[in-house]
C-alpha cells in the first residue's frame, strides 16, 4: 500500500531495477529521475494518472511497466518516443 517513497531514496544510487508495482502511487516521484542507474522500472497496477516531463528524459531505463494504470493511450506513446530504447509496457 505504498503511495509516496521516502525522501531519502534519491540517494540509492546503484539501484539498476525497482519493482512498485501493485500500490497506491499516484505520481511518479521525481527523485526518481535522481537514480543514475536505474535501467527498470515497476509501477504497474498503481493510480497514476500523468506522466510528469522529467519521465521523458530518463535515458537510461531499459524497461517501464506502466501497465494497469489509468493512463491515456496518447500519453503512454509520447513517452515511447521520447524514450526510444526503453520498452514501455502499457495495456
């Protein structure tokens, strides 16, 4: 039942994979565009709503399950395009 992330986890800085999937989170953090390394991400079956524009500068993520959120469609493929090596999986 997590809804927000610590203000300290910006400092996880080897963190490559993060798994949030299944909670209550509504929008995405911005300390996680902090995370240098984190190349897959899990945030599947939550209540986000608005992919924030930071999202679109997070080069390195190889993997996004946006899945199960109640996201629109046009928004989901504009993050595709901005992030071209990423899979974004959304249905």
């Amino acid at each position: 039942a997590i809804s927000n992330l610590p203000r300290r986890f910006k400092e996880l800085k080897s963190l490559y994979q993060l798994d949030l999937g299944d909670n209550n989170i509504k929008y995405l953090p911005k300390s996680l565009s902090r995370l240098p390394r984190l190349e897959v991400l899990d945030l599947s079956d939550n209540q986000i709503k608005k992919i924030p524009s930071f999202a679109h500068r997070m080069n390195k993520l190889r993997i996004l399950d946006l899945s199960g959120n109640p996201l629109d469609l046009e928004e989901v493929n504009r993050l595709r395009k901005s992030l071209p090596d990423c899979e974004v999986i959304f249905n």
